[in-house]
C-alpha cells in the first residue's frame, strides 16, 4: 500500500493538543524521513544501518499496541537484511550493519526480528523468518531467542515482494504476554516478565526501529499507521432525515490524538464523537470525510461518497388482463436519487419479491395487487394499490365429420358464450379460413390435423383445440385392355378399393368381386366402381376385344410415318398362352427384327435405317388348349 501522504493542514489544529513534540524522533545512520509518519531504514545500497527511534519513553508497566506498515524490499533471492522492532531503555543510538540488522549489541533490549536474510552463523532458516530476541543476539540457539524463527508471513515465504504490510506488537501488561501479528495473523507469542528479566526493574523503554543491509541490500521503510477509515453497518439506511451513525475504522500505530468529521452538507464539522450520528435533510452524494491526527502530529484524510436516497415512489403496469394468461406485472417504480432493489407484492392469489412477476388468475372478476419498493439505501415507498379487471377466456369445439376426397366437408364450433369477435381454422392441409361455419374441400386422401382458436370480443384468446379428420378416397383400376378368344375364360382383376361393382353384368361370373370371370363371344366394354366403407368411391374402364381363334394375327401391310395410325408391325396373340417369338427377314433371308414379347413391334428400321418393300414374318406360340402354333407370311412396309 502506497504511503506518500498528502497532509490536510486545519486551521482549527492547535499545537498544544498534540501529545508528542514535533521532534519527536531521532534519526541515525542511513536512515531518512520521507514524510510526516513514514521513515526509510536503508536504501537500497549495500552495507548500510539506519534507525528511528522515538524521543519519548513508554512505560511497560502498561499495555500497549503499536500498529506499524512495514517495507522489506522488492528482491527476493539477493535481497537482505531485514528489520527489527526494538524496545530499549540506554539511548537512541544505531546497531551493526550486515546480518546484525542494526540490532545487534545493543543491550538490554527486545528485539523482534524480520529477517531476510540466512545467516548460517545464527541457525538462520532459509526462508524470511521472524523470531522475539533479547540483548542484540541474533543467535537462534541462543537463550537470549525468546520465540521463533518462524516464517514472517503465514501466506507466503516471501516477504520481499515490493509489497507494504501491517505489522502489530502488542503487549499486555498484566500477563506479560508479549505478542506478534503480520497482515493480521498472530506469528509468534511469548510470555515473559520484561522488567524484571531483560531490563533489570526499568519499566521505562525506548522504541523504534533498525535495519540493515551488507554485501546484499534492500529498500526498507515503516510506517507509524495512521489509515483513516470509516464504515456504516449493513443495514444501516442511508435516507432523507434518517439518523446514520458513522462507525470509525481507522487504524493507527497509537491511540488518535483527534478526529474531525465533515459530514458534506455543510453543517458544522464533529470533532468530538468517535462514532457520530448524523441526519441529512436532502437526498444526494455527499463528500462526508474523517480527518484523524496521530500522536507524532501526523494528520490524515479518508473521504467516502455517501448517497443519502430519496423515497421512492411505487408504481406498476399490468399486461393482459384473461382468465387462465399470465398476467405480466411491469415495475415502473422510481427514486429521484437511489436505486430501487427490493419489490414487496400482494398478487391477490400470493406475494412476489422479484421486480416484474407474473401471476395467473383461475377466474374472472377484479384483483386487487399492491407493491411496495426499497432502495438500495434502504428507503422504503409508500404502497401503491390497484385494481384490475379479469375478463372471462373463450372456451370453444369444434365439429365435422370424416369426408370422401374433393368432397366438402362442412366444419363447425360452439362456444361457452363468450361473445367471439374472430375463429380461425387450419385445415392441416396448407390452407385454412374463419368464421364459425366454414366449408373445406380436400383433395387428397390422409389424415389432416385441423386446428381451431377464438380470440373474444374482450381481446382474450381461447386454447388452440386440435383433431384429425380422416379423408378417405379410392383409385379403381381394372387393369389393361385384353385381346381374347371367343368362349375363352378371360380372369379380371381390379385395384385400388375395398368393394367393387362392374358394370353390366354381361359374361361375368360375379360383378361384385374383385377378380371375376369373363366369358365372352363378342367384344365388351366394362365400367368399374371402386368403394371404401364410408362410400368413397372412383371409376376406371376395360375394354375387351374378342377374336375367332386360337390365332397369331399379324397385318399385311403397315405404314411407318408417325402418324399415330399403324405405325408399328406387331403380332397379336388371341388364346395364346405361350407367346414364343415374332421374327421378319428380308428377301435375301436376313433377319431384320426379332422380339418375344408381343406388345413389340416393328417400326420399319434396321440398323437405323428406314427400309421398304416386302418382307418374310414368322412367329410361334402355345394356344390355351396346349396346342402349338406356327405362322408365317408376308408383310408389304409402305413409306
């Protein structure tokens, strides 16, 4: 912690109330005086011995604690020697250098060592130790080491760490308890009777400081304490004419000669309580400082902001205001000076402590919510009561009926008589409509989830209701075409439906089964009827050609010029049951096409090119009374 001061020189300070002379302490060797309470030992130069001690003798016959800031250097490895707190009762004079830390030889005295350095010739251990010695003996094994060494801090091995520290010595008196404190842990205590053991019946002692450096070095400085500080408890309130007690923390090396308040608001300065009350009559930040004069006449300054609040004031908003909705509670409370941290609310149905709750009501009808607010300071508002009206929520059905595909589909809802302003439907299927009678037309089969809501002429909006509505549709199909014989038993079949009908009834063996029996002797046209159990049903034709036969029909002649009218050569099998070929050779015996299936035909090509004139055909195949078949002819290509 830095300790150049800047000093606060009051023109009511008065000398004489100083406890201590001005030239109060005496100064040997290398030490320097860098300001009013804070004092160099060594420089950071080799083989140097400074101290500082004060004029005035304490008697120990009473207890006292010194509260000092203590420097020990910025190098660690190579850093040394170290410093001794020292109480002595012969002169102000300065110790050896090196390891004798400007302590050594000088008795009788007390001496607690902070020693940086190991000395192998006093036991010394390696770290940075502290130890209670008397009588200049620097000697750990020695009967003049009272306590220790034990590491000067309880944090760290290190204390050259370019870092300011506290250091406490306290002695109580009436036990003789001789006690040791660095950064606020106790490191060493001893018991021993002072007067009578090391200064011979003399209770009145010197004390101040030494230190030293030899072929290594440090810069080494203490402070006499002298940190003005002030606090006010957690739960003090810090508002408009409330009464605020302000708590001194200083800390300082001996009892504060004076303390001196300025409270910012321009009232009169307090410099007789330690712990002042004080009331402020306008909200704002006020500088409230404590000046504090130590017993060297050292004098310093801690200034702190308060913020004294002013009341705040209460207020909300509520949003949506529907049975069975969250109902938003919006905070719109304010404080001219202050920050508000805590809600205090009555929900009507609970209380709330977070800035915008929401809260749900299960019935209609006027609540009543209030909210109270507390800054940050600990002003607390008057509460703010208001009354807001719950509007009653839509609660609607819906109605339809399954439906065949690209039928309408008539839907409707009820309501619980809440008057509706709007309903809107989706149909599931991409579209959707309004109005409570609303007609639909789907044109694919399939399940749609239709979706239904309400918003009521109160602006409350009703649940989402959802339900599947089935679409059922058929895709009858009878199948190809056929070329049959006379009198041949021809087997149907249809698709795409659960019942079926054909129509008529002509050479069936029964028109209302999916797979009948044809027998015919003349050509026949069917119609069939595909249907679901709900009577969806769809249409597809057959058409029948009869043929005398068994046969292999092939033309005479056929014209290949994509005109849509005999373009291709086929064969066309009647009561075949085996179809085994159908070949074409021109008039040299060259085989210009071949095929075994008898929905091929020939289009007039070979190899890409068009051909003309008279060719040979061929074909084969089994009748449906297992008797085979063989023809051949002549067929004329027309271009």
């Amino acid at each position: 912690m830095p300790y150049h001061f800047k000093y606060l020189f009051l023109t009511f300070w008065v000398s004489c109330c100083i406890q201590f002379a001005s030239a109060q302490y005496t100064l040997n060797g290398s030490a320097t005086k860098d300001d009013c309470h804070c004092y160099t030992l060594t420089p950071d130069v080799n083989t140097r011995s400074g101290s500082v001690w004060n004029n005035n003798k304490i008697d120990i016959t009473q207890s006292f604690t010194f509260t000092f800031n203590v420097f020990l250097g910025c190098t660690d490895a190579l850093g040394a020697d170290g410093i001794v707190f020292v109480l002595q009762p012969i002169s102000t004079s300065i110790g050896s250098t090196g390891g004798g830390l400007g302590f050594e030889g000088i008795t009788p005295s007390v001496g607690v060592t902070l020693d940086t350095w190991q000395n192998t010739n006093n036991t010394d251990p390696a770290y940075d130790h502290v130890a209670i010695q008397i009588n200049g003996d620097l000697n750990h094994t020695s009967a003049n080491n009272l306590a220790g060494p034990v590491a000067i801090s309880a944090l760290t091995n290190d204390v050259e760490d370019c870092k300011w520290h506290i250091l406490k010595i306290s002695w109580d008196a009436p036990s003789k308890k001789y006690e040791v404190y660095f950064d606020g842990s106790l490191r060493l205590s001893q018991v021993k009777d002072l007067v009578t053991d090391v200064f011979k019946g003399d209770p009145n002692v010197f004390w101040g400081f030494t230190g030293s450096t030899g072929g290594s070095r440090n810069l080494q400085q203490f402070c006499t304490t002298l940190d003005p500080a002030f606090n006010l408890l957690p739960d003090q309130k810090r508002c408009i004419g409330e009464s605020i007690t302000f708590y001194d923390s200083s800390l300082s090396f001996a009892p504060i000669v004076k303390r001196y308040w300025n409270f910012g608001d321009g009232s009169a300065i307090d410099s007789v309580n330690i712990n002042p009350v004080h009331i402020y009559t306008a909200a704002g930040d006020y500088n409230t400082s404590l000046t504090i004069v130590g017993a060297d006449g050292c004098i310093e300054t801690s200034t702190k902001t308060i913020r004294i609040g002013s009341k705040p004031v209460a207020s909300f908003i509520a949003n949506n205001n529907c049975e069975g909705r969250l109902v938003s509670l919006l905070d719109s409370s304010n404080a001219s000076v202050g920050t508000i941290n805590n809600w205090y609310w009555n929900l009507a149905n609970g209380t709330s402590t977070q800035q915008n709750p929401t809260v749900t009501y299960s019935s209609p009808g006027i609540k009543t919510i209030s909210l109270a607010v507390r800054s940050l300071e600990g002003c607390v508002s008057d509460t703010v009561v208001k009354t807001i009206s719950i509007n009653p929520m839509p609660v609607i059905s819906m109605n339809f009926s399954n439906a065949c595909i690209n039928s309408v589909v008539n839907f409707s809802s009820t309501d619980n008589g809440v008057s509706i302003a709007q309903r809107k439907w989706d149909f599931g299927d991409g579209t959707s409509g309004s109005g409570n009678n609303v007609q639909h037309t789907y044109r694919k089969t399939g399940d749609y989830l239709v979706t239904l809501f309400a918003v009521a002429q109160n602006g409350c909006t009703s649940d989402t209701i959802k339900k599947i509505i089935n679409i059922y549709g058929t895709s009858a199909s009878a199948g190809d075409d056929i070329i049959a014989v006379a009198s041949q038993s021809i087997q149907l079949n249809a698709t795409g439906g659960v019942s079926y009908q054909w129509i008529p009834a002509t050479g069936l063996s029964n028109p209302n089964i999916a797979d009948p029996v044809a027998i015919l002797t003349q050509d026949q046209t069917y119609i069939l009827k595909a249907f679901t159990p709900q009577g969806c049903e769809t249409y597809d034709t057959l058409s029948i050609k009869v043929y005398i036969g068994p046969e292999i029909y092939v033309a005479t002649a056929f014209t290949p010029n994509n005109d849509g009218l005999n373009d291709a050569l086929k064969a066309i099998p009647v009561g075949i049951t085996s179809f085994h070929f159908f070949k074409i050779y021109n008039r040299w015996g060259q085989e210009v096409f071949s095929t075994n299936d008898p929905k091929r035909g020939w289009d007039g090509k070979y190899k890409g090119s068009q051909l003309g004139g008279v060719y040979i055909w061929i074909t084969s195949g089994i009748d449906f009374k297992s008797n085979p078949i063989f023809r051949k002819g002549t067929v004329t290509l027309l271009r």
